[in-house]
C-alpha cells in the first residue's frame, strides 16, 4: 500500500506563471492581512501597555535597514533608529514599519514584492511572539463529545493545499489520535518543518495548542487541540466532510483537509501511512503562494534578475517531486517533542 506511485503531472511547475491578475489579487490578501495584524498589534500593545517596551530578540540584517530606509512611509524617528546599528525598536515601532511596508507593497516594483513581503513577515513574526507573552488566551472549555472507539479502523484525510495550482496534496490514513498529533503528521506528509505556529478551523471553532497559540490580542474562545480526537470531532456514519489547517500566520499557508472516511485497518500493516500525493512542499518562509509561484518563476529563467539569489537560496529544488515511501517514512519518524 505503501509503495511509490508515479503521479501524473498536468503541467510542470517550472513554466507556470501567475497571471496578473491572480498576482494582484494575491498581493493584495498579503497586504491586507499584514496591516491588520499590525493594527490588531497596536490596540492589544495599548492595552497591554507594552507599546513602548522594545520588543526582544528582533535582530535587522543591514540589508534588512536598508530596505526599510528605502521605504518611503516609515516615519523620521523610526528611520533615525534604523541608521544606528545597535538601536533597539519597541512593539509600536515594528508593528508601524510593518504597516508602512505593507502600504508600500502596492506600489513597488515586482522584484521588490517578495523581499517586502519576507521583510514583513520576519517583523510579523517577532511582533506575534513578543506580545504572546503578554497576554492570556482563554480555552473553551465546552464539553466534547464522547470518543467513539473503532479499533479495527483507520482516519482517511487528503491534504491539499489551497491556492496551488496544480494542486500539492497527500492522502494519509492515521489511527485515532489528537488533533494535536494529526497536526504532526499533517507536518511530515507534507513536508513542512513545523517551524511556525498552526491551527485547525473545524465547524466554526477554532482548535490550537494552549502552549502556543497565546496570542495576547483580546480573549477570544479556543479548543485545545491537545485534548481532542479524531473519534470526537468526526461524523458518526463516517461522512465525508472539509476543515481547514493553518500554518506560518505569516506565510498563511491554509490547507484544505477532507476527511475521506473511515477504512478498516489492513492486517500487518503499521500506521500512519501516506498512499499518494503530488508535488513538493514549499520551501519554509518563501512568501506564501504568491511568493512560491515568483520563486519558481525565478528558479525557471536564468535571466531573471532573482535567479541567483533564489538558487543560493533555495537550492536544486525540484517542484514536481514527490515520494510516498518518502512520506509515509517521515510520518512515522514524527517531529521531536518540543515539550521536553
């Protein structure tokens, strides 16, 4: 079951192009998505009162500063900052650069998007972990329904991850587990370095690791995905149905995750398994889907003005491959716990 399967491929990666439209449009979600965390940041700092505390562990490459002095809405006093090397920069500082970067999006030049968007991602990042530490999350604490036990069976999703054009995707078959530990294998099918934080979106509510997703920004109701199992959240009749999983708040990879039903295990086989996919996963911190399709762009052409700094980047990647044995090794391996 576990064997490598050849997936045919409906057009090469390499040569595809978003049009400008999907570009904009794309660009656009980045660029919304970017000033309102920083403006959400801003009103939970207030609240906080921490908008004048600097934020901890933010380090700036000097090309780093020289972008955001380049940028022409960031402000006189910021940019002061920015010209000493060893300044220190509060949280109202970076979530105000993060919102002059983001107004400045629109309207730079195409080769400077990626780089603004990675730039204000890495600030994102520092500003989400920064402020976590400030505040509480609340959990709900709404009683789950009973776990309903089928020992001879096995859980059937299939992964896609959204905006991928043709799709990147995995079919995975787990026994019953924690919304937790599915998250990890969700991780090592696909490829990704659980590196970021994530949550899942399921009927409305939404589920995610008390340890982690402390976002500080105003209460707001939260499952703990540490809890919960797969027996609780899934249909009696083992009806098909569509959640979704986050991952990178920054990068805002959303994956599209169909729960195929319920499938009797198979007798001397070990789970999870992977049985089929496509495509490789992204590269971590490339800038989203829109990001990804500019680096393969980029990666394709040897003209391109990126080329040679996204080949020292990202290397001899191949956006077609795909094992299965692969996988299926990966999510068996798991991630190291983190807790320990």
């Amino acid at each position: 079951m576990s064997r490598k399967k050849t997936v045919p491929i409906e057009e090469p990666l390499q040569t595809i192009k978003l049009d400008a439209a999907k570009k904009a449009k794309l660009l656009a979600k980045n660029v919304v998505q970017m000033a309102e965390f920083a403006a959400t940041a801003l009103i939970a700092a207030e609240q906080l009162s921490i908008k004048t505390k600097p934020l901890e562990h933010l380090t700036l490459s000097p090309a780093q500063r020289g972008v955001l002095l380049a940028v022409p809405e960031i402000s006189k006093s910021i940019k002061t900052k920015l010209a000493k090397e060893k300044a220190s920069f509060t949280v109202a500082d970076v979530a105000n650069m993060s919102m002059a970067l983001a107004e400045h999006l629109t309207d730079a030049a195409l080769p400077q998007q990626v780089a603004l968007l990675r730039l204000g991602k890495h600030l994102i990042d520092k500003l989400h972990a920064d402020i976590a530490h400030a505040g509480k999350i609340t959990f709900e604490k709404t009683k789950q329904p009973k776990a309903k036990a089928y020992p001879n069976t096995v859980y059937q999703f299939k992964i896609t991850l959204k905006g991928s054009k043709p799709p990147i995707w995995r079919q995975i078959q787990v026994e019953d587990c924690t919304l937790d530990k599915l998250h990890e294998h969700i991780q090592t099918a696909m490829g990704w370095t659980n590196s970021h934080l994530h949550q899942f979106e399921i009927f409305g509510k939404r589920y995610g690791d008390p340890e982690l997703l402390d976002d500080g920004f105003d209460d707001f109701d939260c499952l703990d995905s540490t809890k919960i199992r797969l027996s609780q959240i899934t249909p009696n009749a083992g009806k098909r149905f569509k959640f979704i999983y986050k991952y990178d708040f920054g990068d805002g990879w959303e994956h599209e995750i169909l729960f195929e039903g319920n499938k009797m295990k198979v007798a001397g086989t070990k789970y999870p398994l992977c049985l089929e996919g496509a495509r490789s996963c992204p590269p971590e911190d490339v800038g989203g889907i829109y990001g990804y399709y500019d680096f393969l762009e980029a990666l394709a052409d040897p003209k391109h003005e990126d080329h040679d700094n996204y080949m020292e980047w990202g290397g001899d990647f191949d956006p077609n491959q795909f094992d299965v044995q692969q996988a299926t090794k990966a999510m068996k391996k798991g991630l190291p716990d983190w807790r320990e």
